[in-house]
C-alpha cells in the first residue's frame, strides 16, 4: 500500500470498512474481489475471444484471456512495485464491457450506436463499473480511483469530446462525471503505470496465447512459419494492422521475425502428442518471460526504487514490441483470415443490427429489468438508443443468438 494515498484508495461512494484494522484486506484487495464476483466477468466465459465459443474442447474465451492477463499482469506490477491486487483488478476488469462475437461485435455496434455517441469495448467497461455492474447502485463496483484509473488504456473522451478520441477511448460522454472524477489531478492523456501494465499484459496474454491455440487447432504450423515467403506475407499483414505508421518496416519485420523463431523454445514439430504440447507450453512459458522480463528491465533495472501511478511509464524494448506484433499478426493470418471467418463475421454483424433493432423497437418491455430502469429515465432518443446499445452488449454469444432468434420478425 505504500506510495498509494488517500486521493488513490478513495470511492466514489464512500463506504465503511468491512473488516477490522489490522485484517491485512486492504481497499484494492476488496476491488478484486468485486470485479471476481461480478456478473459481467462470469459472462465473459461465453464470449469469443478468437474462435467462436463452441466450435473447439479447450476453447480460450474473454473469460480465460482475462484470467491469463491478471496473473502476467499481477507478477510484472508487483516486481515494478505496484500493488498486485490492484493490477490484478485492473486486467480482470480490462475486458468487461467487451459484446457478443468479440471485435466483430464491437465494430458491428458502433455502427448502430453512432447517433448516440458511439460504441467502443474500453468505454463500455468503464461504463459497466461505474454505473451498471451491481454492487452500490448509482456507483457500479464502486471502485477505489486508483483501480478503476489502471482499467483505463485510453484515459480521454470519446467522438467530439476530446482531440484524441479518434479510434480508440476510455469513456463515453455520458460518463464524464465519473471520468473526470477517477482523472482528477492525473496528467492530461497520461495513463499510469498500472494501466500500462495491464496493456502490456493483455497484448502478451493473448498474443501467446493464440499461437498456442492455433497450433492446437491445426491452422498454424511450425513448417509455416519456417517458411521464408510466409514469413514476409505475416511481416507485410503486422506492418499494416499492429504497427504505428512509421514505426517500422516490412522488411525489418521479417527479419526480426526470423531470429524470433532462431530462440531455443521453440520445438521441432507439433504432433499433438503430450510431449509435443508440453513443448507448446514451454514455448508460451519462454515468451511470456521473455516480454515482461524485457519490460521489467527496462523499466526498472536493479537498484531502482520501485515505481507506481505516474512515477514512471512502463518501457517495452522495441524488439520485443515488434516479437509481440509479429505473433499478433501469425494469428489474424493464420486463423482470423481463414476460409468461412469473412461470411461467419457478415453474419454476426448482421445479428448484431437486428437484435439491436428489434430491442428498440420493443422497448422497454424487450429489456431485463435492470436495464428497463435505465430506459425509462432516459431524458431523450439517444439516451434510450444507449440503454439499448447497453442491453445488447451485455449478452454472451449464446444469448445474442437466443435473443435474436426470440425477437425477430416473424416471415
């Protein structure tokens, strides 16, 4: 808890401590545990993470991501010197607000939700923990400032709020308040470290993760990306889709992406067998290792006083930002880009449009209870539109799939 002041611990809701002095369960053991038990985190184990939920016996969900980044993040905060418990919250909750069918689903609902501020999954999860998650009504979780300032990756306003909301953001207009509340003395456009490193942590947890899944699931080869022609399509597809303009080039990627798969972890084959996965798992051991100890490192070298909030930022070497892209970019080619995702993706988005509609034009007597309230207090369309936009987001693949068979029309 040191270096975490009051200013850090505080609520938006001020509430009594639970326990007694001395207990040892301090305010961001208390954050975790809320977002642990909330109803939107057990939610995320039915939705996509990059293969649909459903289609594989050992699928990763939004669930599983989250968990895997907790723990990578929980480990590289605490040796940096952040709480752990904090960081542990920050990446549990990282992903709440994410919608049925992953980022098809999110681009699918921007669209719609366009007249009412639009749709982005990091906004959508402040939005969840501030204000719709169940624990102290009118607060959400209610979560220390320190907590819910690591949830935000992108600590700005979202369309015509702020001059960088283009893309990417952490709030909805709707939700200044709260955000200038959990902003307040922080530097404008700055996210502190522990947000760094629950972004790090995600990018490692689910750029290693899905390669593991790919070579399970057969799509991806280790005789692929031995391939030197295939190797420079992977470097082309990162460029354009993982890296900064300017940041970097085709050809340095392929080249870097060569001495990636030169490191001893890598096995020889895949076979399916128990020491093949074994070799699997090793190899995502090796990689995770390797991109926090490289961060860890430069971040805080031996001898440095541990850092946390905006003591510092969080450093990741080049190299391996660039080995964390490239693998990104193995993914999208190998399993994102594969035969039938395109057609499948279309009609999602397609679901996602009508279930919306069909909610809209049913309301409020389509919605769950909790969400009827919110509907009936809205002071106009596009606050109706945004409770909407909230019901449909919070739905598991499974049930946007039930709901929309339920609510369309009939012929």
């Amino acid at each position: 808890m040191t270096g975490y002041d009051e200013h850090s611990t505080a609520r938006w809701v001020a509430e009594p401590s639970k326990r007694s002095p001395g207990s040892g369960r301090g305010p961001f053991v208390r954050d975790r545990a809320r977002v642990l038990h909330s109803a939107a985190l057990r939610r995320l184990a039915a939705k996509t993470q990059v293969v649909a939920v459903g289609l594989d016996d050992f699928p990763r969900t939004r669930l599983t991501h989250s968990l895997e980044c907790a723990q990578i993040g929980r480990e590289l905060g605490a040796a940096l010197g952040c709480d752990p418990d904090l960081v542990d919250a920050a990446c549990l909750a990282h992903d709440l607000g994410h919608p049925p069918f992953g980022h098809n689903g999110e681009a699918a609902l921007a669209e719609v939700a366009a007249s009412c501020g639009g749709f982005e999954g990091n906004a959508q999860s402040l939005r969840l923990i501030t204000r719709l998650e169940a624990k102290v009504p009118g607060a959400g979780l209610n979560l220390t400032r320190a907590t819910l300032d690591a949830t935000l990756k992108y600590p700005w306003l979202g369309p015509g709020e702020a001059a960088s909301s283009a893309g990417k953001y952490g709030a909805y207009g709707d939700d200044a308040a709260a955000f200038a509340w959990i902003r307040a003395g922080a530097p404008t456009e700055r996210p502190c470290l522990e947000a760094q490193v629950m972004d790090w942590a995600d990018d490692v947890a689910y750029s290693v993760h899905d390669l593991e899944d790919g070579l399970h699931a057969g799509l991806i080869t280790l005789d692929m990306l031995r391939d030197r022609t295939e190797r420079q399509v992977v470097a082309q597809l990162t460029l354009a889709a993982y890296c900064p303009p300017g940041f970097t080039t085709g050809d340095e990627l392929a080249a870097e992406f060569g001495r990636l798969l030169e490191l001893s972890c890598w096995p020889q084959d895949f076979d399916g067998s128990l020491a093949a996965a074994a070799a699997v798992k090793g190899l995502t051991s090796e990689l995770i290792g390797r991109f926090c100890r490289a961060a860890q490192a430069a971040t805080r070298p031996a001898g440095h006083p541990a850092v946390r909030r905006y003591e510092a930022d969080l450093v990741v070497p080049r190299q391996q930002r660039l080995e964390c892209a490239l693998l990104k970019g193995v993914t999208a080619h190998y399993v994102m880009s594969r035969s039938g995702v395109l057609a499948a993706q279309a009609r999602e988005r397609e679901i996602i449009a009508g279930l919306t509609a069909s909610i809209a034009a049913a309301a409020p007597a389509a919605l769950e209870p909790l969400f009827r309230s919110w509907y009936e207090s809205a002071a106009d369309d596009a606050g109706r539109l945004r409770v909407v936009i909230d019901q449909v987001a919070s739905l598991t693949d499974t049930s946007a799939l039930g709901w929309h068979e339920r609510l369309r029309p009939a012929g």
